[in-house]
C-alpha cells in the first residue's frame, strides 16, 4: 500500500468542509517528517486524518462542530457513512461503493455543485490521497474496527452534555452498533424543557415534540431529533433515551439499551438496560451595540478562528480578530463587491457585512460559513452599531 507524502496532514485541513465545515488548522508540521501510513480502510483513514486533522479544537469536535458533523473516533463513521450532505442533501456524504456520488468525493476533487473545491483557501489534496478515499468508498466504505462484545451505547450527543448556547436545530445521538429502528421514536427519544427552573423532576417540565425522529436507512447507527419548526425558549433542557420501561431502545439483536449516563462516553454500566439522561442549555446571547461587545460575542469566537478571518492570509483579506476588525471593517470596500463598503456608517442595509450575515449578498455564501446563522439579537446589534455611525 502506497503512503501519502509529507504535505499530507498540512493540506488536510478541511477536507470536509463539504458536510459543513467552517476550517481547522494542520498544526505547525511537528513531527510530520515521516508521513504516516495511509491505508484504504476506514481505521486508517480515522488515525491518520480525521482524528489529528479534522477532529480538533474549533474543527469537528465537540458540540459546536460545523453543521453538527463530528469526527472524532466514536462517531465519524456514524456521521457520515449513508448520512444525507447538509450542503446537498441528495446526496450521501459517503455512498457505500460509489465514490463518484459521495459528496465528501466531489467536494476534495472540486466537482460538487455547491461551493468551492476544499481544502478551502489551500492547495488540492495529493491525488494518492484521495485515491486512498475513493477506494476505501469503493470497496464499501465499511467499518473495520473491532465490533463490541458490550450492550448497545450513546457514544456522543450533540448538542454536548452539560454544554451551553444557541438553540440547536436538531438533537443527534449516535450509537456503538446498529439500532433496531423500529423502537427509536418519541415514545423513547424525549426532549423536555425544565420549566425554567433548571432542575426536572418536579412537575414543571414542558415537553417539545420533535418534527420528526429519523435515523440513516443503510447504516443505522445514529438517531436524529429534528426541531425544524420547533423553538426552543432560553432555558435548560433534558435529552432521555430510554433502556428501561414499557418502550426501550434495542439492538438488531434485541438487546436493550445501556443508557446509565455518568459525564463520559460511551454510556452504560455494562449490563443492558436503564436510560441515558443528559442536559443542555439555551441561552440567547446579547452583545449590545458596542465594537468592543459585537468583537467578543461575534468576531472573536466566530469569525476570527483558526482557518478563517484571522492571521496574515485570511479570505478576502478581512481580518476580524481584536485590533484589526475597526480598520477592516469601516469605510472600506468589500473584495468581493467593491462598489459596497464592508461597514458604512449609518448605513446598515447597503453594509456588505450585514448582507453577508443576512444571506442577502449577491455574492458567496451567508456567513458564518458551514456554520448556523448568527441568531438575530447579534444580528440586530450589529445593525444598531453601524446606524450608530460604527464607531470605535
């Protein structure tokens, strides 16, 4: 088997940004003298490039993953083997046995339709590279790790357990092994809000039905709570996958649900049964229409992340980390559309930066890129500094 060359992990950066990335960084190319063996099986391709290059802090990790996707080890595979693409949601992310129609594919080879070729802002990836990926695909794009001798378990949820922020669109859980579908449904996938008063138990609880509870046709591994159309007051909320009771969640071998929940993944305490309980918190941000406010609550932990609007080459040349956003920003005209400043004064509605936060430009894409909208409080404030004059 044939390995990658050095540059492997430095390209790497955001191979998937297909599925909703908003970029990540190679690291500063320590230790990559000798390139690590690249194999066309889904083990491989885990260890050598999306754990130490996707699956990182700002990237694929954690609750505020770009579009929800993960890659870390114990849901990667869930996450994208038969999932719809939430750039171009006809077609599967990866499609067992067909590369050519695997979104992640089309987007490191630069012929999907939506979009830019990725890694974005960097060079294509080593053709070696994605023929490593595209056999992998080719041959089934299956799961070569061990299977586990345990009860089924929650391996990760998204939104994070105990996690704090904007209203999720949809509450994800995945699983170690495949699901018998039949018993994921709102009788054993529950959501429910704490009142208000951040504790359950106590009578007070509202519960939210969701629009609907999928999961993926070919590889069931993962369950879907789809809050489209549902809106979610600021408040505490608890997620309740039941392994106990009349309805529980089984296995295809019929095995219950090893749900006890104790801060880590996977769940359980070994023997099948009892319900993983875990809580997350809405809470809508306000910055006020201050730069200083708008720089900590929008540009500092949004925009001028690692791979994006920060740094000496940032896209479009916009730096928005502190100290650079006032003068990258105010009576100075926009890349893409020069006619347009990026902020005037006074002006909101003809800002190119409203307009691109908006989805209103007639160029590119909304921004935050991959990411969900800004909610419309920091939308609002944004717009209440610059009729303000933005100033500094």
């Amino acid at each position: 088997m044939r390995k990658t060359r050095p540059a492997f992990r430095a390209t790497l950066c955001l191979i998937l940004a297909a599925l909703g990335l908003s970029g990540c960084t190679g690291g500063d190319g320590t230790g990559l003298d000798i390139p690590p063996p690249l194999e066309a099986t889904f083990s491989s391709i885990q260890a050598n490039v999306f754990t130490p290059t996707c699956a990182t802090a700002g990237c694929h990790q954690g609750a505020s993953a770009p579009q929800g996707l993960r890659l870390e080890e114990a849901v990667s595979y869930a996450m994208l083997v038969n999932v719809a693409s939430s750039e171009d949601p006809g077609v599967l992310r990866v499609a067992p046995g067909n590369p050519g129609a695997s979104y992640l594919v089309q987007k490191i080879e630069g012929s999907a339709s939506v979009g830019a070729q990725m890694p974005l802002n960097a060079a294509p990836l080593p053709q070696e590279t994605i023929n490593v990926i595209r056999q992998w695909i080719t041959d089934g794009a299956l799961d070569d790790r061990a299977a586990s001798q345990d009860p089924i378990r929650v391996t990760s949820l998204t939104p994070e357990p105990g996690s704090d922020g904007l209203a999720p669109g949809e509450i994800v859980a995945t699983f170690d092994r495949e699901l018998d579908v039949s018993t994921l449904n709102a009788n054993t996938f529950l959501l429910e809000g704490s009142g208000g008063d951040g504790t359950f138990g106590d009578g007070n609880e509202t519960a939210v039905t969701a629009a609907a509870i999928t999961t993926p046709a070919m590889t069931p591994t993962s369950a879907t709570f789809d809050l489209a159309g549902v809106t979610l007051g600021d408040d505490t909320y608890r997620v309740r996958l039941l392994g106990s009771g009349p309805s529980i969640i089984l296995d295809i071998d019929a095995n219950a649900l090893d749900g006890e929940f104790a801060g880590t993944f996977p769940s359980g305490d070994g023997v099948q049964g009892g319900d993983f309980d875990a809580t997350f918190t809405v809470t809508t941000p306000s910055s006020g229409a201050t730069l200083d406010a708008i720089q900590a609550a929008v540009f500092t932990p949004t925009c001028a992340t690692a791979g994006c609007h920060t740094g000496n080459d940032p896209p479009e040349g916009l730096r928005l980390d502190e100290g650079f956003s006032f003068d990258n920003l105010v009576d100075v005209p926009s890349s893409e559309v020069p006619e347009l400043l990026r902020v005037e004064p006074g002006n909101p509605d003809d800002s190119y930066l409203v307009q691109k936060i908006e989805g209103t430009a007639a160029e590119g894409a909304r921004m935050p890129l991959g990411g969900a909208p800004l909610d419309q409080n920091l939308i609002d404030d944004i717009r209440e500094w610059i009729t303000n004059d933005a100033t500094q």
